[in-house]
C-alpha cells in the first residue's frame, strides 16, 4: 500500500499534470487546423484518462478519504 502522504502527493502531482495538458487546448484554439486541434484534442482525452485511470484510481481505492470527488451521499 501507498503510505498516505506519498499517495497525496501524487494526486497532487497528478492533477497538477492535468491541468497542464487542459492548457494545451487553450493555447492552440484558433491556431490550428480543425483536424489538428481534434488530434491534439483526442491525445490530450487519451492522457488525462490514463491519468485518471492509472494513477488516480490506484491512489483513490487505497485512500478513498483522500478522493475529492467521492460522493459522501
């Protein structure tokens, strides 16, 4: 198991690495083709979901407390 700490601080790591890559989308919005923003579009998806599914959830089913997206209803 992560020792929590460590897990914190790759969820941070890890969301900060998304919102990078969300920039990305911003900085070519009318600066590219529309197939060419599409691609980047898909490859930004494909990054942020592996992310999400390699990273976050791992952290998130050993540290569900530290989940800020857990529904507590």
């Amino acid at each position: 198991m992560i020792e929590k700490t460590i897990a914190i601080q790759i969820q941070q790591r890890a969301l900060s690495a998304v919102r990078e890559l969300m920039t990305i989308l911003s900085d070519i919005d009318g600066k590219c083709s529309q197939r060419d923003r599409q691609s980047v579009k898909r490859g930004v998806g494909l990054s942020v979901g592996t992310i999400q599914m390699e990273i976050l959830e791992i952290i998130n089913a050993q540290h569900p407390e530290i989940d800020d997206l857990k529904d507590d209803s």
